[in-house]
C-alpha cells in the first residue's frame, strides 16, 4: 500500500496537489538538509512561504511556516466561526473578546 502524504501547511495531499519538498529553516538561515529539516508543501503553500521568508528576520524555530504542527493559527469550521460571531453580536462584544471570554471560563474551571 502507498504511503499518502500531505501538505504540512494546508493538509491538501496527492493527486489534488503537487507537493515539492520544503527545508523547514531555509538553508540561507542556517538550516541543512538533514531529514528533520524536510517537509512536505503544496506548490502554493512553498510559494507563500518563499515570499514570506525573503528578508524575514524573525526567530525560524517559532515561525508558522517552518514548524505549521505547533505554531500555525488554529482552523475552525466556518459553521463555527458564525456561531461565535453571532453570539458577540448579541452580547454586543466583538468576537475575539468572545473566544477570550471562552477560553478564560474553560482554562480556570475546577476540573482542568
């Protein structure tokens, strides 16, 4: 059985996409070619990721596009996204002080 991969960015994989193979840190930036240093991205998502990096002087081991498992933003379902901003509407906040307000109330809960 083959093995199936996916962009590490946007999760789309073969035969949708064309992946090309990604150093997490670019080589400019000191990073090798040792295999904890590949990724898997789809042509648009290694062009983003070009563009975003030329000139960038921010910190590679932090960044969104070099590590997407643990620093890219969260995906919510857009069915989701209505319901809070529908709910702010009616609280009459903006929808980040909503989710703020939800994650306060599930982090200080007894059982956590």
């Amino acid at each position: 059985m083959q093995e199936v991969y996916s962009c590490a960015v946007c999760g789309r994989g073969e035969p949708l996409v064309r992946l090309d193979q990604d150093h997490k840190i670019p080589r400019l930036r000191g990073g090798g070619n040792q295999e904890e240093n590949w990724q898997p991205l789809c042509k648009e998502c290694n062009n983003f990721k070009s563009t975003a990096c030329r000139g960038c002087q921010l910190e590679c081991q932090t960044c969104p596009w070099a590590f997407p498992e643990q620093f890219s933003p969260i995906k919510m379902q857009g069915s989701d996204i209505k319901r809070i901003k529908d709910a702010a509407l009616k609280k009459r906040v903006v929808p980040e002080e909503l989710l703020q307000e939800i994650i306060k109330s599930y982090f200080e809960r007894p059982d956590s």
